[in-house]
C-alpha cells in the first residue's frame, strides 16, 4: 500500500532539490512500507524492510502549445541557470522585501557565494536592484514594464509547466553567469 506524504514531512524539507518556494506544491515525498511500487506504480508483491522515498510531480499539463517566444527569449538571455531562475522567483513573489544575499541562501537552501553571484547577475540584467546601506540588499523592480510583464508570465508558466521550463534552461549552451 502507497502513501502520499507532503514533502515537509520525514526531512524533505531540509533537502535542497525537495525544498524551494517554486517546489513546495509540486512534489511529494511518497513512501510505501509494503509491497512497494517500485516499478512506476505496479504493485509488485515483494514487501521490504525500510520505506524508499521517492519523487512524485503533479501531473503537468502536457500540450503541444509552446512556450510564448518572449519567454523564451527571455531565458536565453537572462537565465542560465535554474538556480538563477529561483532566486529571480523568489524576489519576484516578495517585491516589497529586500533580501541579503544570506536571506536567499536561506530560503533556497544554496550557499551565500552562489545567491551573491546569482543577484549580481540579476543587478546587471536589470531585473534586481540593490538598495543602499551598509550591508548588501536586493529588491525585485524590473528596468522596465516589458521584464516585469515577462517574469509574471514566466513565474505562471513555471508553475504550471515546470519540466518544460527547466529544459528550455538546460537545452541551452552553457554561460559563466
């Protein structure tokens, strides 16, 4: 028998890959104490000794209709990374925040080094500002109408489309962002 668990339970939400604003409502953390179904839901019969954690993603709406070429245009040249795109995220969700770059690390469960850079790179890209003060801050605010448009359309499209997005990024030649 198969038990659907939210991902916050056992650990999960410690884990870097299972945690994330973005991830929270997509994945779960399954386990199966008997007769586990090892074998992509076919209940196999054989029971085991330890529960083995899986990853289980909503079903994402599989259509042929493409991503909008704004998106990803937007992609290729802003994101490099999906760690760049959940720090943008991030900062998009909360606008009127500002957030060190610890705060971020936090939050994504990433080191500080990696979400310094990642903000940086945003900075230049004119969807983040830093604030002023002794210690570094950041605060979504687009340089313009037409990326904060675009960033809304993208935080829809991953959320509903997330596999599809994640291979735009990944599908792409690799850049030192």
């Amino acid at each position: 028998m198969s038990h659907i668990i939210k991902r916050e339970a056992h650990g999960a939400r410690h884990h870097p890959i299972l945690s994330g604003p973005y991830l929270r409502t997509d994945i779960h953390c399954c386990q199966s104490s008997s007769s586990l179904t090892r074998n992509y839901g076919e209940d196999t019969g054989s029971r085991t000794t330890e529960a083995t954690p899986y990853l289980v993603f909503r079903n994402e709406v599989m259509t042929s209709a493409p991503i909008p070429e704004d998106i990803q245009k937007f992609l290729e040249a802003y994101i490099p990374s999906v760690e760049q795109l959940e720090v943008l995220l991030l900062l998009h969700e909360n606008p009127a925040q500002e957030w060190r770059a610890n705060d971020v690390s936090r939050a994504l469960y990433r080191q500080p080094e990696s979400a310094a850079k990642r903000l940086d790179a945003l900075v230049r890209h004119g969807l983040v500002i830093k604030t002023d003060g002794s210690e570094r801050r950041y605060r979504y605010h687009p340089a313009t109408s037409m990326l904060d448009r675009t960033v809304r359309q993208l935080a829809k499209f991953y959320n509903k489309r997330r596999v599809t997005i994640i291979t735009l990024i990944y599908s792409k030649p690799l850049q030192n962002n």
